[in-house]
C-alpha cells in the first residue's frame, strides 16, 4: 500500500464502497452511516462517499432494494482514500469477477486503505491483497478462507483486522466497528465515541476478541433452549452467588441432573460458563470506561482479583490490566 501522512490528505476523504449483484444492504449502508455522519472540528462533513460498481446503474441488493451506483472508472477523476468492498452471500461469486479484481489491484497501488465487509474478504483473497496478512471474515466462512487460501492468518475470533493498510471485518454490523476504527484512526478517538453515542453503538468491539458472546455462543449451540430463561437470570445476577447449588435450585432439578443435563445441552460445565459469562461483561465494562479495576471483582461475582485474574487468563490470555491498555477507554 502506498504511504501517506495525514498532513497531506485531503480535508474532505473519499470513501467508496464496492457493491455487486444482492449485496447484504447492511453491508454498504452500515459504514456509509458511519462515514457520513463523522464531522471534522470546524463541523463539516469529514468523508464523501460513493457507491461504485463494474457498470455503474442500480444494483439490486439482498432485500429487493436498488442503490444507484457509479461505475468504477469515476474512481479515477477522484481517487478514494479507501476502498471497502460489500459483502453477502454473492460476494464469492463476484470475487471472481475479472473486472473487480483490476479494479481492486488498481486501487491497491493508489488509494491508502483496502478493506472488505463480510465475505467482500473472498475479493481481497483472490486478488492476492490478504497473502501473508491477518484477515477475517463471516464467522461460518472462516474455514472456507482459511482452506482456499492457506497463505492468509485467518483469524475466526476477530471483529476485524487490520494489516499493513488492509482492513478486513466479521458479517453484517462488524462493518460499523471497522468503520469506526478508521475514523478513530483519520480524526480521533472523541470524534469515534461522538458517532457510536449518537449510534448508539459500542465504541469498539475491538479485533482480537470473540465474534459472539459467551453466552450468545452457547444458546446457538443449544438448539433445545432449555436453558435460555436461566441463562437470561445469569446475566442479570452476575454479582450473586451462581454456584450449581444455587443453579440447579434456579433450574428446579437436582445437583447432578442439572450439572449432567446442563453440560450436555449448552455444552460446558456450569462453572465454566458462568466465568465465561464473567469475562466477558467485566470486558464490556472496560471497554467502555464503566468500572475501575478494583471494582471489577465484586461487580462481577469473581469474589477477588486473583480469581478475576486467573479467568481473564483462561478466556483472553491477558491480564485484566493488560486488557484495559489495550481495548478500554
């Protein structure tokens, strides 16, 4: 990718986002809010977004809706800082479109970011852009990737990555984080918590952490749902005592047939889940500045901080405090 410092850019950056036949509608008009809203300090608007397509014309999106396009060459009278190619579920298929690939590594030598929403990553895969990089993509697709192009660090737990001017993110709203990471990186991290809070979005579902929730993960892998409303009162009673005793009386069943059925339909052990559980809303209250660390604890039901960090270990590999540095506010 070219180099560029910030001094030289443009006060006004290009954005333009790539869309094929059945785009996912989300996939483009999710950072296209983002990037439309962002402000620059003297109140002007930060982006100009355009839509672009091979022929240009309307193209009909996943849900039956048309979105009016450019054709690609309108890229050349004004090149965009950066290129972001839509997903869904065609983008495969348009991944191997001739014209979209010199389209792509045209802008690859010009423009200063690259990047792709959802499965826009099988794109940046075939025209060679993700070789030897980080990458990721739709959650269900990462094996996929992974198989077709060994030579790409697919990373199935992340919300998006960013490599060497490369930006690829998770499906559907992952493209409103990424979006929110880049102008974190263009404007500042004010401008970035101004939009989330008018979004009413998280700040940062940072890359390097888990696609899915604890708890989301596990209620898809339980097709039953036996355990939904309890799993529901965990989460409002993460401070109190939720130990199997106190579990199984909740659930109404004995000790060992609410352990035994509990692993077996969810697909942990109580214990573990409930530390997962934990974790994870001790990680959301640091990303989002709600809690010191001391308090963290005791909000959260770890008892201390030796045990809080003995978890934060097990699930993310890092410290509590190393975790803040990295992903908090």
């Amino acid at each position: 990718m070219p180099s560029f410092s910030a001094k030289h850019l443009p006060s006004q950056r290009h954005v333009a986002i790539v869309l094929f036949d059945r785009t996912k509608l989300i996939d483009v008009t999710g950072p296209l809010q983002v990037f439309n809203d962002a402000r620059l300090p003297n109140g002007e608007k930060a982006y100009w977004v355009s839509l672009v397509s091979e022929a240009g014309g309307s193209v009909v999106t996943d849900t039956g809706f048309a979105l009016e396009t450019q054709p690609f060459e309108a890229c050349r009278a004004r090149m965009p800082d950066t290129v972001i190619v839509s997903g869904g579920d065609s983008a495969t298929r348009a991944a191997r479109s001739a014209a979209l690939l010199s389209f792509l590594g045209e802008m690859a030598g010009q423009c200063r970011r690259l990047a792709s929403v959802c499965l826009g990553a099988f794109a940046l895969a075939h025209g060679g852009h993700l070789n030897g990089r980080r990458a990721t993509t739709h959650w269900e697709n990462c094996a996929q990737l992974r198989e077709e192009f060994p030579q790409i660090d697919v990373r199935s737990d992340a919300i998006f990555e960013e490599d060497g001017g490369i930006w690829t993110s998770a499906g559907v709203t992952a493209g409103i984080d990424m979006a929110l990471a880049m102008i974190e990186q263009d404007l500042s991290r004010l401008e970035a918590l101004r939009l989330a809070q008018s979004l009413v979005l998280y700040v940062r579902r940072t890359g390097g952490q888990h696609q899915f929730s604890a708890a989301l993960t596990r209620q898809m892998q339980s097709k039953s749902g036996e355990f939904d409303d309890l799993i529901a009162k965990m989460l409002a009673q993460l401070s109190s005592d939720l130990s199997v005793p106190r579990l199984a009386a909740m659930a109404r069943m004995s000790e060992r047939s609410f352990a035994r059925k509990f692993t077996a339909t969810v697909g942990t052990a109580p214990a573990r889940f409930v530390e997962d559980l934990r974790v994870d809303a001790a990680c959301e209250a640091l990303q989002r500045g709600e809690a010191r660390l001391s308090e963290l604890p005791f909000l959260f039901g770890f008892g201390n901080a030796e045990r809080m960090r003995r978890a934060f270990h097990r699930k993310k590999g890092i410290s509590p405090s190393d975790y803040r540095i990295r992903f908090g506010k």
